[in-house]
C-alpha cells in the first residue's frame, strides 16, 4: 500500500509542453495539463459523458477538451460545456491539489482538504544558482519500497554497478543509521580508498587527480512519503572527507523522488545536483549520462525482484543490519497509513452516526 495524504512528484513541466499527459499515481488516473494562465491542472482521466481517458484530449481556452465528443472540463472537475448539450447536471470527476516547484511537478492523491503547499519541501539545490542539476525519470515494474531499500542500502554497487560506482570497500565500511524526527538518515564512510571510475571523473573535472587516494562518504537521508536524497562524493585522503574544503572534494547530491503507480510498479524521477562547475553544460550531460546508465542496471534486478517476490508471497525476507535505512523507513511508511487508516475509520463512523 501506498500513503495518500502527502506530496509526490508526479512529472516535471516539459511533459506537459505539447499536450496533456495522462499518468496514474497511487492506483489514481489523472490527467494534467496546463490552463490558459499556464497553471496546472489535474482532474481524473475519466470524461463523465462515456468514460473517455480525457488525456487524450487537448486544451482549449484554458478546458481541456474530450477528444472523443468534445465535452470540455474544468480545473475544478466541473463540464463546462459540451455541444449541443445542457450539462449543468452532468457529474463531476474528481480534481486533484496540484504545485509546481523546484522544477517538478508535485500532486496529492488524498483527501484535498488535507493538502497544504507548505509540506512540499524545499530544495535549495533546485532554488540556487550555485547548484547545477540533470536527471531524468524511469518508469519501473516493482512496487516502490523496493526502490527505497535499494536507495537506503548503497551495499548493492560492489555488484550491481562493479563498473561505475562500485568497489570493494563499500562492503567493507561500517554503516550507521539514525531516525531523526521524520527523516532516515544510513551512514558509510571510507578512507584512504580509490575513486571508482564515475568518481575519476569528477575528480577531474574538479581540477584534482583521479589517482589520488580520496575519503569517500554516502549519506542517504529518506522522509516520507518517498524521498531519498543522498549525499555521496569523495575528497583527497586526509583533508576532511564530507566536512573538507571545495578544492579538494567533488561532492554531489542525488536525486530520488519515488512515485507509486500501483502496487508492483512505480515513476521514478532521478537526477544528480552539484555545486562544483554549474555552468559547465557538457559536464551536466556527462553526469547525467553517467547516472541514466548507473541506474538502468537497477532496473533488471529490482523488476526481477518483484516478481519473485509476486510468485512467493509466503517467503519471509532477511533483516540484516545493511537492511536497517530500508527497514525504519517501512516502519515510518507503515505508521504513515495506520495513521490514514483512523482517519478514514473515524471519518465513516461520524457519518454513519449522522445518518442515523
């Protein structure tokens, strides 16, 4: 299961540049697009007059219109009109609380009254000049807890990404995790180590030999419903590993909003923020080519993952002290829709008692 009464990314605003998109989040279709103040708008993908997705429709005057009988809707749900038709009686579809910030394009499938903008959170590194940042989304097969325990678990790139990010200390470095209020926060540090290939190459552009023995970190922080930032880079050995000085580390943040779709299946916008070389455009694209082909080799195992796990719901999974980021984030998730549950409990019996 999946919270509803929080923010999830739900696309960024190029997606919406030529037409209106149609994207289902938390088990709800839901069309988007903009109206004619340039405003997004998210109302079911359902048209009430025969149950046509109105995604594949277009806008116009700021409606988006049914682009089966011409039905044109409104950002409240509401069927402004229709030709030919009265439509003031007409049923309305559900519309949905909807920001843009930071870039991205956040939803709440719950209740609306709940929705309050304020909870989205704030991202410096999409906000300030001083951070460059490329990324991209992937849409994936797994329900997305497992995407969080592979976030959460950085072990996985000794073996996963052998090629890229991976190397044999990271099995080897201690690992530490810590619940602070609403956040997860799993910890490794690695001295006097080698830059694996990726991290060679911000060594260099950075200005520093990717020879060079570095102090490397990775830092994973989730906060629910979805989020994982991690901060992971490397510094010239000696010099102060996460806490050393710009000139001698290349740092950077990456990106990880994780939408659910379904229950086996998941929108997964990704992306690396750095605060070293923001105006160099060629390296962006670099990194964010690097990071596209890093997290493709994901894909196969964490959909192959879910489908075991699919053919054999009876098999109890292990909880190994690697696993404690992934398992107190399930926890805080678990406690998210206990919590949603009582409301949804509280809210019938109200109504049932006024009825009687």
């Amino acid at each position: 299961m999946y919270p509803k009464n929080c923010w999830y990314v739900a696309c960024t605003p190029d997606e919406l540049e030529q037409q209106p998109l149609a994207r289902t989040i938390c088990g709800e279709a839901i069309a988007f697009y903009r109206d004619n103040e340039g405003r997004v708008a998210a109302v079911q993908d359902f048209c009430p007059h025969r149950g046509a997705p109105l995604s594949l429709g277009y806008v116009e005057d700021g409606l988006l219109v049914c682009g089966y009988h011409g039905l044109r809707m409104g950002r409240d749900g509401q069927t402004a009109s229709m030709p030919k038709q009265r439509v003031a009686r007409f049923p309305c579809v559900r519309s949905y609380p909807v920001e843009e910030r930071h870039g991205f394009i956040w939803i709440w499938p719950g209740e609306n009254a709940l929705a309050d903008p304020a909870d989205i959170p704030y991202l410096e590194w999409a906000e300030s000049p001083d951070w460059a940042y490329g990324g991209g989304l992937f849409h994936i097969n797994c329900n997305y807890q497992l995407m969080i325990d592979n976030l959460m678990d950085l072990t996985h790139e000794t073996y996963v990404h052998a090629s890229s990010i991976g190397q044999k200390e990271i099995d080897e470095a201690p690992v530490r995790t810590r619940l602070e209020g609403d956040q997860v926060t799993t910890s490794r540090m690695m001295e006097s180590v080698k830059a694996p290939p990726f991290w060679q190459l911000g060594m260099e552009a950075n200005g520093l030999d990717p020879n060079a023995d570095v102090d490397r970190w990775q830092i994973c922080r989730f906060t629910p419903p979805s989020h994982v930032l991690i901060d992971v880079g490397v510094a010239l050995a000696g010099c102060g590993g996460f806490d050393s000085a710009q000139d001698v580390r290349a740092g950077s943040i990456v990106v990880d909003f994780i939408t659910p779709e379904s229950e086996t299946s998941m929108w997964y916008f990704w992306g690396m923020a750095r605060n070293f070389k923001t105006d160099d455009v060629q390296l962006t694209e670099q990194i964010r080519a690097g990071q596209h082909t890093i997290f493709s080799e994901d894909l196969e195992m964490l959909e192959r993952q879910q489908r075991n796990l699919s053919d054999n719901p009876q098999r109890e999974l292990l909880k190994l002290d690697i696993d404690a980021g992934g398992v107190q984030a399930r926890r805080m998730i678990d406690k998210m829709l206990q919590q949603e549950r009582s409301q949804a409990a509280s809210a019938l019996s109200t109504c049932e008692a006024h009825a009687s």
